[in-house]
C-alpha cells in the first residue's frame, strides 16, 4: 500500500426515525443546548413512533444504513396515547427477525426520549455510533448507487412478444 | 398561472407538471449554519441531485427577501418543488410553506431539511457537518418529488372557552375573555378563586395591599354575567381538538345548595368543632368544619370538609352519628349532642349502659392510647337531660293516620318513636307489666338501672304515644278490624330454649329469661347460702350467674364453649370471674338429678361445639362425667321467638322468626312488617334499634304510597381508613385513656348500678381526644341553623360536561417544602418559618391579626431571612425562582415596620429586575435593613456564646467581608422557591401538553410563543409556565386570553392534514387497522368490507398505516412512498 493512503476509520451511518412530539423536538432542544454528538445519525421525521412501519428499518439497512435508532416517547406519554406500545411492539418482532437474518441486534435500537431531554439524545446517539463502529460495517447486497459506485452494464432485457 | 384574488392572495394552485422541478435554498441562518457548514459545498452538491433545478443560498431564508427567492423562482417557472435547509421544521415549516403558497403551488410542494439544530449546533467538526447536511438535503429532495397536494379541513372553533384555575392569572384571563363577550367556564379546585394572591399581604414593589387589589376583580369575576364559576371542581377528563374540546368536570360535593344558601354564615358559627387546621393560613390557624376558606371569598359559598365517614359511626348497627355527638360534647352542648342521639332512638340512657359499643373497636384513638369511651359519653349526656326534667314536647300535628307496635323492646321504642314524631298516632301492645322488653326486663339493674329504662319510654310516650301493657296481642286481624293502618311485629326472642335432658321439670329449676325477669319485677327469690348452677355460656347466662351471686348463693357456670368460645362478652365473664362465680367450661349436662326438687346435676365432657361448617352440633365423651351438688339450676342455652299465634297469617323460618323482606322489613301480609330480634334471631341492642328505624322509614313509605325498594335510609359517604387519619395528624397529645373504675367487692350484695358516670371534666377530656377521623362529625348543627335549608348532608358532587373552543391553563405554582433542607431547621425549630406562613401572619385576617409573633405569642428582636430556598441549588431546583428576592425585600421592610425587629437578609445575589424594583430595593437600603451576602450553611439552636442562648443562630459566611459569621436571631423565614403544582405530570396528561424538566408546562417556544402549547388551543398563563411575579403573570393572562380570542375570532381553523386514507382498491377488509386506533376513526364499511377513516377523528398518528399488510391505508404527508423516499435519500449520497 502506498504510504500516502491513509486506512480511514469506519464511520458507520445510522439511520433514525423520530417522533414529531417527544423525540424529534428533544434532538432540537440538544441543539438549541448546542450539546455536541456524533454526526452519524440521520433523522428521519415522523408524526409518531408507531408509525414506524417494519419495512422502514429494512430499507434502511438495504440502503446502507450500519445502524437504525427508534425514538418516540416515554410510555403512558404519548401524543397519540399508545402509539409508542405499538412501535415497542413491532421492535421486539423486528430484533427477533433480524437476528434470524444474521443481522446484530445492537443495530437496532428503541429509545424513550422526552422533549425535555436535548441530553439523552447526545448520549444515545454517541453510545449507538460507538456500538456500531465496533461491530464494523453491516455486510449485505449492496443495492446499486449510480452517482456514487461504478455505472452499472446496461443488461438487454426481452420483452415478451 | 395561478389565481390571486383582490388582495394579491392566491386561490388556487398551479396543477403539478409532470416533471418536477426542486429547487433548494440553503440558509446561513447567519453564522449560526455558516459558521459550520460550508453553505456553498451545500448548494453545489444539490445541484446534482436528480430533479434539482436550482440551489441558493442565502443569509437568513426566513426573512422577506429570502422568502421571495421562493417565491420569484416559482413564479418564474424555474421550480414547482421546493426545499429549505435551515432550521427546524417546528420553527418554520409554516412559514416556508407559506411562502411557496405565496409562489403558486401547493404549500405542500415542500419540505425542510433542518441542518441548524441537527447539524450546525450539534456537530464538532465542519467537515463531519457539512456532509451531514448534504446527506439530510438528498433527503428532503428525493422525498419532495413524491409530495402530493392536499387539502386542509376546517374546523369551526366553538367560542367557549375554559379557564383553568382561579388564582390571579385566570382570573384576569376569565375577565379578559368575558369582556369581549365570550361565555367563560373557570374551574378552581379550592373552594374559593383567589389563588396564592389571595394569602399575601402586601405585594412588591408598591406595597398596595393585595386583597384591595385582588378581590375587586374577585367580585367582578363573580358577577360577570359572561362568567361561569365551578369553584370545589376539577376537571376530570378532556377529549377533543382545537375549537371542539369537550369537557368533563366534576363538581365535588359542596353538601350546601348553590341556589338557596344566601352567605350569612350562621352555620360557620354553629360548627361543633372550630379546630380544623386550617389551609389557608398554612396551618398556622384553625377554623371550622364547615367554613369559607377566608372572609372575602368568591362565591360566597361555604363548604363542609368531610373526608368520608368517620369509622364509629359508619360501625354503629343504629345509625347513631356518634362522631357527631362526641364532638358536641367536646364543645359542651350537651343537650344537642343528646338531641342528635334522640334523633335517632329513644333509648340514649340504655344504650349509653348497656350497648356493647362495636363504635369503640373502630375508634382510630384506639392503635394510640385506647379507644375513646363512647359509650359513656352517651350515659353522660343522657344523664345531663334526664337531670334537667325538661317539660314535654309538644306532639306534632296529626297526619291522620295509626300504627300498631306489638312489643315494647328496642325495635318496637324506637320504631314508634320515629313514627310519632312524623305525626301518626301509635299504640304499643306490650304482653309485659311494664314496657321496655330485654332492657326492662333481663338486662341486670347493676349494668341497666330500671329508671333509666323508664325514662326512656318517657321520651316516647310524651309524644302521645300509648302503652298498653299486659296485653298479648295473638290475633293481627284484630289490629286490623280496630282501624290500624299498618301493625309492627316486633316481639323479639322472648321464650327460652329447652335443655331437653332429664330433670328438666324439677321444682328449682327456672329458665335464665324468667330468673331475670323475677328479680327485675321486684320479687326475687331467696338464694342466700345456696348453691346455684348457670347452664349456658351466652351473656344471659352470666347476667343470671352475677345476679345469682348477688342474692346470696354460690354460683358455677356450666358452658358447652371453652372460655375463649363463649359468646358472651369477654368482659362480662371476667367480671363474673372476679365477683367469685366459678367457671365450668367445655361441659354438657346429662341429667338434673333430684326428686320432686332439684339436688344436682350430672356434666358431660362437652368435645366439640360447631362442626365442620360451623353449625351448633355438640359432641360428648360421654364417659368423663362430673356432678355438682346444688340447690336451684338456672337454664340459659337460648332464646326463641313466640310466634306461633301469627303462623297462619305470616310465613315463619324454622326457627320461628318471621319472614320478612331484609331490605324493606315487609312480611308476606303487605300491612304488617316485623323488625328486630323476631325478624333477626338474638342479636343487639342497636341492631334492634336499627331494625326498628329502618321499619318506621318503612311503614312511612308504604302509608304515603311510595315505592319502599331503592330508597335510602342512611345516605353514608366511605368510611375513612385509620391509616389516612393517622396519617394527617402529625403529632399526637398523649392523652391516657380514663380508667374504668367498677367497683365491686368479691361478693357483691346488691344490684346497684356499677359503672360509675364520668364527671364533666372527664368527658370534656376525653372528647377532646377525638382525632376527628372523617372531619365533619355530622353533628347537625349547621343544618338545624340554616335559615333557608340549604345544608343538606346526603348531597352529593356532580358531573358537568363542557363544550368549549379553547383551553386556558392557569393553575399556578406550589411553594418548595423547607422541609427538605433540613440545616435550615424548617419542622424542628418552631420559630423557623417559611415565606408564605409569614405573609399569613402579617395579614391583618391571618391566625395573629397582622402581628409578627413568635409561636409563644412574644414579638422577635431580630429575623433572619434565608434567600434562595430551594432555588438555584443543584440539590434541589437549579433555576431562579425570580419573586423571591424582591417578596424578601418587602417582608423585611413590613416585618420592621410591624415589630421594630432587626433584619437581616442572606442573599447570593439581589435579583430586581422589573419596573420599580431597583427603586424599592434602594428605598429599603435607607432603613437599615442588614444584608449579608452569603449563602446560609445552617440554622441552630446550638449556642457557643450567652448572647445565643435560647435563639436561633445563622451560620454563614460573609462572602464580602470574607469570615464565617453566626448570627443570633428569634425568627427565621425562609423564602422558599416556586416548584410546578404536585400533580402536573398528571394535569399535563389530562390537556395533552408537555412538562419540561423542572416540571413547569412547556411552552411552544420560550421566546417567541411563550403562552401556547404544543397542543392546538391549549395556552398557558401564569406560574403554571415558569416562576413569576404578579406583573408577568397578568400580562401573559391577557396573552393567554388574546390567543384564545385570535382563534375564536377567526371563527375556524385548519387543521394539519396528516390524516390517514384508504386505498379502496388495495383494502381486503382484514380489520387489523380497526382496534389499532386510540381514537376509535377506522370502521368497517359492512357492505363494501373496506375500511373507512373518519377525518374529523383522525389525529393523524400513523398507527394503523404502519399495521396495514397491504400497505392499502396511508397517511397523507408521511406515506410509505415519502418516508422510504427519504431514507433512501440520506443514505445515498454520503
């Protein structure tokens, strides 16, 4: 290797999806605070954590994404009553299929954050960036990047007659 | 080109073309995004993005020029999508869509990256921030090329509006509203509005009075014709939205009636027990049950403080309000407290001897020092009438109607006691010489004097009452046929069981009832040097061993029980025990020997009593035998009824009582009901008379022709635990129960009374031990004062529903409880007070009438006032409460004024910041007033010095002089912080708003929204947002109050349409959407098997999309296409 070529560290990227309400506005209160965290995490806006559909977090990963944060408010105070129950539901049914999948489970987090608490949200995201850069990048097909990986062969396809 | 009307606005959109063109504009937001993130790297890379037509930036995007970059791109026709990075969506997500409503298209062509709070303020390093910010952009630019346009719903908002809270700032946001002709809901949980202001003396930094400011706007809230007070309510429940809440409150139980009750206060007077703590004046004085909570009250409405039930009276089996005459004792009215117990029976004078008294076993006093002597308060206050010989009552007026009572016991006294007193004339049939029944008649002289008796049945027969006695009634017809209306069985269990063993015929052998009765009747027999043997273990077994002894003989009790089973009373056998009667336990006869008479008599080893299921079924060892040689055998194994007349015409049990309905006491024939021990086997005193009571409530009902089931004869509240009452007294006076002092020889020779009365003194005190479990004692005066009958005991709270647009929450702040800083002494030392008490004491109609006193009443020389009380303190709340500064200021300046005391105030730093407040404080500097500055390490009563003996010393170090100083005061005051009420958390959950972390409600925005919530027409006014003082908290009133009128005014809003829809086509009807919704806006359509959201129900969560198998239900603003959109956009490129 030439001696120019630095190794660069892995930075993983964590996709998170947080609540209008309780999760979303704590991360801009740890702005406001101008608490400092990883830059890793990308937020995603929803109007409530049981929104999060499945299928949301399996897109992340098949996009790239090495970690997935879930954030909605603490039991008993959600905007919508229960919608947390639902997310806390389908995210113990997610963890249980991706562990199948051979997927770690600490990419995969649920988190209660009010929006009084700016400070959790610097924690969590640093403690999850963390976690994911030891676990290194997660290894799946990669789905085609056409801006940033090779173009791709242009296939022939047949059309039926 | 889109339409515009006159005024420039636009009024309809420009369809979506079929390319998309985005263009994206980057903000600097001055340095705040700039200084981090390199803008310019920004724009370059969204112009690469696919679909990206333009990419700006620019220094502050929020304002007009940069939101006529939008506009003027739009209308140019280089974008119809558009993309902001900069701040949060919360903060201007509604201005940027306005701008591109503004442009042309759909303000829903839109969306925000926010690269300031999450990039920009958040991140270290500029390189790390500046590919964040692409990564969020790609984002909002992949997911706006999926956006649709949408319509917003409007909703009309009702023009009602709720105001929570009562203290100055809802009472200024009520009379604000009401002003601009808008009907005001103002629900207050304390019985009076006035809030904290209401305590204060004078407030800062005037020194105006507070009460002359406060209760003119007091009464003109009252009064407003706009305004609807609900004072002793909460709010229970609140569903709903913006301009169509709907609200449940409840109207806790005032027991006084809104409508007839004028405010003369005669029954705050009339209370039996003046000695409630009292809140207002934080403890530090009293004041009655019933009461105002002070003199100037809106609406001048009192109100009963009653807990619940307090635990004697909800036990006694009569219904006799004993917390209620105890307490009129205590306050030495004693003919009222023997009125209240005639109010319910006749018998005061017999039950106050010989009532078994189940009131004491519940008595709360009981886990202290012992019980308190209910009982013989009862006695005492009978006794103290009976004394008096008052003159007779005059019979009320005649309703024309007759009652026959057959028997003369405690059921038939008291039955026809409350059937005269309601007008109906009542003749008792009594078989025995005398009336009185078991009381007269069994019940021993030494325990039940004959006379008391008598002049119980007086009580009924001066109301015109006739007695006949000796005459057995047997024929019910009869009553009938002679013009009675109604007839009362109540002939209790008058005949005795038999032993049915051997011998049971011999001369000397009597049953217990007719031994009793003799000796009662004036003819006992002789038993003087013989030997008398009690059959039974029951209390007329003992009462005939007792009263055997005291005619002379040697007396053996002979019980089937074992001690511990007998069923008489515990103290009854021992006392037995103690007058020399011999015990026989676990002993059966087998046969009286004897010829013509009695000789003696042959026991039985008694194994067992009850069997398996607790049925009476002896079992003998019938080979351990034992005889006793007497002279006489008294038989007391039982009593029965004697009904065997009325078995035609009424339905018997088996064991001969009479069948009658336990709820109304109704037999099978619809004019004769039967009540007491014929209804209920043997049983007690005032279970009779409660038997009794509830028939003559029966009897009324029925002659009056009113349906008997579901009415109520004793409304009763809960009974209030032991552990509560324990609880709310903090300390307890030691106050030894009195010692029953019986006197008795070990032979005692004659029947007179045993127990002796308590003297005045000794019920006085022992009254005083009351512990008041359930507040209100009942007593009845304040009812029996009322001169328009507006108290009424039996009352209970109500729920109203409220409709209402929009929400004002006003309820205010709680003081810190000194008690947590425990160096300060607060709780330990009594002369360490907190502010708020302090005020109370300086308030001309507090607990010392304006003087500065110490707790012994002395005035202090010096007073030191502790800054910072839980209040800017790690340990405790980090933030300024921001009034205390400036109300300690004003109370060392009246605290001087009053009592020429030397002041002393420990400050960190003097905090006076508002109009006029520099001035005050430099006014008080002129006084000499002594201000250190320093934070206060303790207060003790520890003195290292004369001078500091018997004072109080503040420990603290003089930061400016630079030594620790003790300085000697009698008085200290703490000023304490201002925390969030104690239920918040849970009010908060009640409005759906949110509570920040100290716990005060959180604001939209504390700069630029600072009265609305999170919540759509929920506002904030007042402390209940943050520590205030008086100033601040009117005008964020009129905020509040104005907000409230913006909406109201606009007459609709629109709603935010993320609501959720259904795709008909991709729907199977597979209902996993219908129970996922909390509110309840997703039904099948039955025909169709489609599901079908409600919009004006749907809040818009997302819930049910997230559930959908077949993605068929979507929510507008976030569906599947727009969310996987954006993740894919921020992975994608970085």
């Amino acid at each position: 290797m030439p001696d120019s070529v630095v190794e660069q560290p892995f930075e993983p990227r964590i996709v998170a999806f947080f609540c209008t309400w309780c999760t979303y506005t704590a991360a801009d209160l740890a702005g406001i605070s101008r608490l400092e965290y990883a830059p890793n995490v990308r937020v995603v806006r929803l109007m409530c954590s049981g929104r999060v559909d499945p299928q949301f977090v399996l897109a992340a990963f098949r996009h790239g994404a090495d970690g997935v944060l879930v954030g909605g408010c603490h039991p008993g105070d959600c905007h919508y009553q229960q919608g947390n129950f639902n997310a806390l539901r389908r995210f113990e049914l997610l963890r249980q299929t991706l562990e199948e999948l051979g997927i770690e489970e600490e990419r995969l987090r649920l988190e209660w954050i009010s929006a009084a608490e700016g400070d959790k949200v610097q924690r969590v995201c640093n403690e999850m960036t963390e976690q994911v850069r030891r676990l290194g990048p997660l290894r799946l097909s990669p789905v085609p990047r056409p801006h940033v990986d090779e173009p791709q062969v242009e296939l022939a396809v047949e059309v039926a007659p | 080109m889109p339409e515009r009307d006159g005024n420039g606005k636009v009024t309809s959109w420009t369809p979506p073309e079929a390319e998309a063109k985005v263009g994206v504009y980057v903000c600097h937001c001055g340095l705040n995004i700039a200084g981090k993130v390199d803008v310019d790297r920004v724009v370059e890379f969204a112009a690469t993005l696919p679909g990206v037509e333009v990419a700006r930036n620019y220094k502050f995007m929020c304002s007009d020029p940069g939101q006529d970059l939008i506009r003027q791109d739009i209308r140019d026709g280089l974008v119809n999508r558009v993309v902001v990075a900069s701040c949060s969506p919360l903060m201007h997500e509604a201005t940027f869509r306005r701008a591109t409503a503004d442009g042309g298209i759909s303000p829903f062509y839109f969306q925000m990256a926010s690269i300031r709070e999450h990039v920009s303020w958040v991140t270290a390093d500029a390189e790390d921030a500046t590919e964040k910010a692409k990564a969020l952009v790609a984002g909002a630019v992949r997911r706006v090329l999926v956006h649709e346009h949408l319509e917003r719903r409007k909703v009309p908002v009702h023009p009602d509006v709720l105001v929570v809270g009562g203290g100055i700032s809802g009472i200024h946001a009520a009379l604000t509203l009401a002003n601009a002709g808008k009907h005001v809901y103002l629900v207050e949980r304390e019985p009076s509005v006035g809030g904290h202001m209401a305590m204060l003396d004078k407030t800062f930094p005037t020194l105006d009075c507070a009460a002359c400011i406060l209760t003119p706007k007091m009464v003109q809230l009252g009064q407003h014709p706009d305004v609807e007070l609900l004072t002793w309510s909460e709010v229970e429940e609140v569903s709903g939205y913006v301009g169509n809440f709907k609200v449940r409150v409840r109207k806790k139980a005032r027991f006084v009636d809104e409508e007839l009750c004028n405010g003369c206060g005669l029954c705050i007077e009339s209370c039996s027990w003046q000695n409630v703590p009292s809140e207002f004046d934080q403890g530090l004085g009293t004041r009655p049950v019933v009461y105002m909570p002070f003199p100037q009250a809106v609406p001048r409405l009192p109100v009963i403080d009653r807990a619940g039930s307090s635990p004697c009276t909800f036990t006694c089996p009569a219904g006799i309000k004993a917390h209620g005459y105890v307490s009129l004792v205590r306050a030495g009215r004693y003919e009222e407290a023997f009125q209240l117990v005639l109010d319910t029976t006749p018998l005061v004078g017999s039950l106050g001897r010989a009532c078994y008294a189940p009131c004491e076993g519940e008595c709360t006093r009981s886990s202290l020092e012992g019980p308190l002597p209910i009982r013989r308060l009862k006695r005492f206050v009978a006794d103290a009438h009976y004394r008096a010989a008052d003159g007779k009552l005059p019979p009320p007026a005649s309703n024309g109607r007759s009652v026959a009572v057959v028997g003369s016991g405690p059921a038939g006294l008291t039955a026809a006691w409350q059937l005269a007193r309601r007008g109906y004339a009542v003749k008792i049939f009594e078989a025995a010489p005398v009336p009185g029944g078991m009381l007269r008649l069994t019940i021993p002289a030494y325990r039940l004097p004959a006379e008391v008796v008598e002049r119980d049945v007086e009580n009924v027969t001066t109301l015109g009452v006739e007695i006949a006695t000796s005459t057995r009634v047997d024929d019910l017809e009869e009553l009938r046929r002679s013009g009675f209306d109604a007839v009362l069985v109540a002939t209790g269990t008058p005949a005795a069981v038999s032993l049915r063993v051997p011998g049971e015929d011999l001369d000397g052998v009597v049953t217990g009832l007719d031994f009793l009765r003799s000796i009662k009747l004036g003819e006992p027999p002789d038993l003087r040097g013989k030997v008398a043997v009690v059959i039974g273990g029951g209390n007329v077994a003992i009462d005939a061993a007792r009263s055997a002894r005291r005619l002379g003989a040697q007396v053996h009790v002979v019980s089937l029980e074992s001690r511990p089973e007998m069923p008489a009373y515990a103290w009854e056998v021992e006392d037995a025990l103690a007058e020399g009667v011999t015990l026989h336990d676990s002993w059966g006869v087998r046969e009286i020997l004897g010829e013509r008479r009695v000789a003696g008599i042959r026991l039985k080893r008694c194994t067992d009593v009850l069997d398996d299921e607790g049925r009476f079924s002896p079992q003998y060892d019938e080979s351990v035998l034992d005889d006793l040689v007497c002279d006489a055998v008294i038989v007391a194994v039982g009593m029965t009824p004697d009904t065997a007349a009325f078995a035609s015409r009424l339905r018997l049990h088996a064991n001969k009582t009479i069948e009658a309905d336990p709820v109304t006491l109704q037999t099978a024939v619809p004019w004769v009901f039967a009540a007491g021990d014929v209804v209920l086997g043997p049983t007690e005193i005032p279970s009779a008379v409660a038997q009794g009571r509830r028939a003559a409530f029966m009897i009324d009902r029925w002659l009056q022709g009113e349906e008997l089931g579901g009415a109520e004869l004793d409304p009763v509240l809960p009974v209030v635990a032991h552990a509560e009452v324990l609880a709310r007294w903090e300390r307890h006076p030691r106050l030894e129960p009195l010692a029953v002092s019986t006197r008795f020889a070990a032979a005692p020779s004659d029947f007179a009374e045993l127990e002796p009365p308590l003297t005045e003194e000794e019920a006085r005190l022992s009254a005083e031990r009351c512990l008041d479990c359930g507040i209100c004692s009942e007593c009845g005066q304040c009812v029996a004062v009322c001169p328009t009958d507006a108290i009424d005991l039996s009352g209970h709270g109500r729920e109203v529903e409220l409709e209402v647009g929009t929400i004002v929450l006003a309820t205010g702040f709680k003081p810190f409880d000194a008690r947590r800083i425990t160096e300060y002494g607060y709780g330990t030392y009594p002369n360490v007070y907190t502010s708020l008490e302090v005020e109370r004491l300086l308030n001309a109609s507090g607990p010392t009438q304006g003087e500065v006193a110490l707790r012994d009443g002395t005035r202090p020389a010096a007073v030191g006032i502790i800054h910072c009380v839980g209040s800017r303190d790690v340990r405790y709340n980090a933030y300024c409460s921001r009034v205390c500064c400036m109300y300690s200021l004003k109370l060392a300046h009246l605290i001087r004024e009053r009592s020429g005391a030397e002041v002393y105030n420990f400050y960190i730093d003097m905090r006076t910041p508002g109009k006029g407040y520099e001035e005050f404080y430099e006014k008080l500097l002129k006084e000499g007033m002594h201000l250190i500055r320093g934070r206060v390490a303790e207060v003790t009563d520890w003195a290292m010095s004369p001078e500091e003996e018997g004072r109080l010393v503040i420990r603290v170090e003089d930061t400016l002089v630079g030594t620790v100083r003790r300085i000697p005061v009698d008085m200290v005051v703490l000023a304490v912080g201002l925390e969030p009420q104690g239920d918040a958390e849970d009010v908060r959950r009640l409005f759906n708003i949110g509570c920040g972390p100290e716990g005060f409600f959180t604001e939209r925005h504390p700069k630029l929204a600072p009265v609305s919530t999170f919540t759509d027409g929920v506002f904030l006014a007042g402390a209940c947002q943050g520590p205030k003082d008086i100033p601040d908290s009117v005008a964020q009133a009129g905020a509040a109050a104005a907000e409230a009128l913006a909406l109201i005014d606009r007459g609709a809003v629109e709603l935010e349409p993320s609501t959720a829809f259904v795709d008909a086509a991709a729907c199977s009807g597979c209902r996993t959407c219908v129970p996922l919704c909390p509110f309840a806006a997703i039904t099948l359509d039955e025909a169709r098997k489609i599901a079908e959201v409600n919009e004006v129900l749907c809040k818009g969560c997302g819930i049910c999309v997230a559930a959908c198998p077949s993605g068929a239900i979507q929510q507008h603003l976030f569906t599947d296409e727009q969310v996987l959109a954006e993740i894919e956009g921020v992975l994608a490129y970085a």
